[in-house]
C-alpha cells in the first residue's frame, strides 16, 4: 500500500502535534511496509548502568506504529493505543541509539494491528519485540 | 544459524512424542530462521460457521515455536511455553488449512523468544500474529 | 453491574451454540464481576505426562471471557477474540478439572476487555493468568 | 508471604539506586499480596490534552512490579523485565495522579510473573492493566 505521508511529513506532524517528545526521534523510512524510527538516545533515556530504560523502549514502539498508522491514513485521525505485549530480549548497547522496525499487519475500519523489532546500534539482534494494535475512532460526518 | 534437526526429524519426533496431534501436522520447512508448519484442519479445529477456532490457531502458533526451538537445539530439551500473546486480525477462510511461519528471535540459554504469522490458504494477509516465550531448562550432569 | 443471563442461561447458550465444546464446560457462577468456569479434562485435553495443554487452557480462558461478555450484554452479539496476552506459570496436576475465573475489567461500545486467573483442583495458586480483547460488532438497525 | 522489604524500605532503595526517576514515586503500600505505588503526575507524562502517557503508564506498571519482586526477595537481586503486555482501556484523569496495585502471581527461581491495575484518581475503574514477567538471576556463589 502507498503512503499518504512520507518521512518529512511525518516529522513535521511530531514536531507540530507531540512538541515535548518530537526531538527525540528521527523518522529514518517509510514505505509500504511501514516506519523505521530513530530514538536519539540522551541521559532521560538511561538506567543506572547506561542501558536504555523499558519505558524509553516501549514509547519508541509506540510512536513507531502510530507513525506507521499516520503514513497510511493521514494526520487527521486519533488513534490510541488499546494492547501492547512487548518482550525485552536483550540489554541495548550502553548510550547508542535504538532503531525500530515497525510493520502494519492490519488496517482495518477500527483496529490497527502491527509488530515493530527494536534494534540498538551495534547489536545485530533486535533487543525487543513488540506487537501492537491501535483502534481508529470512527470518521464522523 | 545452522538447523540441528530437519523437517523429517522434526515430523518424527511429533510422531513419537506427540502422537494425539501429530497428525494434526506437517513441517513444511526448516531453515535458518525457523520453521514453517501447517494445521490440517479437520471438523475438530472449526466453530460454528466453519472458521478455525482460537484454541487451535493458538496450538498451532505454540507448536511451530516449539519445533523452531528443537530445531536449533535438538530433541533432548523439554522446553514449555511461559507465555504467549496472540492477535486474532482476520477471519480464516472457512476450512482452509493453516500455516505459521516461525520465527526465532532469541536463543538464550533459559529463554527462547519468537514470533509467528498464521496465514489462511487462499487469504494474502496474515489472519493471527503471535509472539512467544519458551522457558528452556537447564542442562544437568 | 447486574449479569443478563445467568449460569442455567450461559450454559444452555452454549449447548445450543458451541455444540462441539459445550461438554467439556460447566458454568459454576456468574455475578456482578464475571464467571467462573471448569473445564472438565478429558484425555484429549492432555499432552504426554498427562498435564493439560496449552491450547485447552487457552481454550478455556477464551471461552470464560466469552460467556462473562454475554453475562452483560445477552446472546445477541458476536464478540470475537481480538488479543489473548497468556502467562503459563505452574503445571497442573494431572488429569484435574481446571477452573477459570474471568473478570470484565472494560465493557465498551466497542471493545471488552478482561482477565482470567486459571486454577487446577489441587493446587492452590494458579497456573495460568491471561489478558483477553473482545471486538463487540456494531449493532445494526 | 510476609514482605522482607516494607515501603520506607522500597522508597530508600529507588532514592539510591533510581536517582533519576525516583522522586516521581511514592511507594503507598506493601503487604503479602503485592504494592501499591503512586505516580505523582508532572508534566514531562502528559501527552498533548493533558492525559498521562503510554510510556509514563508502562513505567509506572514496570517500577511497581519491581518493587513488588524485591519486597519479597530483597534488594539484592537484579531482576530484568522480560514481557510486559499492557491493556489501555480508559482515558486517565487529565493532570491526575496514577496508582498501580501490582500483585504477584508466581515468584520462581528464575522468573516471577505478577499483573497490574491502574487507577487513575477520580475514576472509579481501571484506566491499564498489564500482565509482567521478569527474570531473575540465579545467585551466584
């Protein structure tokens, strides 16, 4: 399916409507498939030890698919997370930054379903997985 | 990384030690990444309308991890799922076969992650996705 | 909030809807939070070593939440499993009945959501935990 | 099970060893069942509208768990998030505090499985629940 927002539109929208969080995070690629993200790691990212904290992970995920989303149906619509599982498989490289690899699965008229790998630099296997599904409000006339 | 155990090995061992569902199944490939399996389904895996129940696309999904998992490490462990979060995305066409293709994405030494798609013969788009855990115990001497 | 159809209700719904399962279930409460049911193990609920599988405790989790949804909202509508998120904790014993206590945490126009705590007769703790997502279908006029 | 850590305990251990994110926590209860632990609501959770976070919501849902865990092992351990499946079902009170009632369900050897409910203040019924594994290390001698 061919985006309706590419890479640039998509940063414009984080910037415009998420101000606080839209510095942290690159949109790297989007295509049919879905959204690459970039999470520029900084100190608020951290745990003690340096590696990248869960909820730092999980909000890339999840802006990741929402992004993902966006690409598809545009910027008009709310969508709001409603489920996500997420497993943390390995310890992100001290200070790097992380990557994730977000899918839509479905798209339907009111749920999104979607997976995204969360990749760190450096890493060659993904540190985290997760699957996520996102429902649509419904366009109202 | 390299199989230990190949689509004939992975069928007998179902056989031998999973006789009451093996003929549920056929491996249909082993590879690096894991393994495709598919659900002959029969009167038993259906709900009313003839679409194939939860439970048994659950058994399938749970099934393909487990034989993924065997293949890269052999049929000695006893591996048991921990946990499994599954998303129902489209309805099965109606007593088609299924097949899951799975996916390792960690082999560790107590714990084995993975997910899975379901695809319906005859449907482009995957109608369940899962993601799964398996506890691996631990050698002993 | 007041049940709409209680245990006699829930369990002749499903004789007459889920034939093929319905003997495996009793519906032993229903009340204001949700619904207790057993799962009356039969041989072909177990895996070798005589422990229940997976897919039956999957089974009956799903099916617990079901009936609890319908406890609200009467035999009219076709809820459909959207996500089951499942944690394996303990074996049961085997060849024990497994009971499953399904909660309503979230009743909406169109989304349910719950929880299943599952117990095996015998052992005091449960075996299983799962998260579960019911799309509620639209009424039409 | 009697806790070995009670909540000045939990909240000395945040002071010293999560600097970073300690002070956004209270810890409000510990007893045999689990913790309760309040999120004291500033800006850097809210998302545009003023509702708390996702990421604010699963960070909350990962610390009480956590804590949960080393109540009743002690603070020694390193335990790690493993999975974390999260149910966002209702809008958080705007600018409100949260509080999660994390219960734990199985304390293993190597993993403890536990859920989590979150309330946000002046709404009767759970805004998230989230099921959580966490592994933890074997002591090494």
């Amino acid at each position: 399916m061919t985006p309706v927002m590419n890479a640039t539109d998509l940063q414009a929208f984080l910037a415009r409507d998420f101000g606080q969080v839209a510095a942290d995070f690159t949109v790297e690629r989007v295509d049919g498939a879905g959204v690459c993200l970039r999470l520029k790691v900084a100190e608020r990212h951290l745990r003690p030890g340096g590696t990248v904290s869960g909820p730092a992970m999980f909000g890339l995920a999840d802006v990741a698919m929402y992004l993902a989303i966006l690409s598809r149906i545009g910027p008009v619509a709310l969508a709001v997370t409603t489920n996500c599982s997420m497993d943390f498989m390995r310890k992100p490289a001290a200070g790097q930054d992380l990557r994730a690899e977000a899918r839509i699965l479905k798209l339907g008229k009111s749920l999104a379903v979607g997976d995204v790998l969360v990749f760190s630099e450096g890493v060659v296997e993904p540190v985290a997985r997760a699957g996520l599904t996102y429902a649509i409000p419904r366009a109202t006339g």
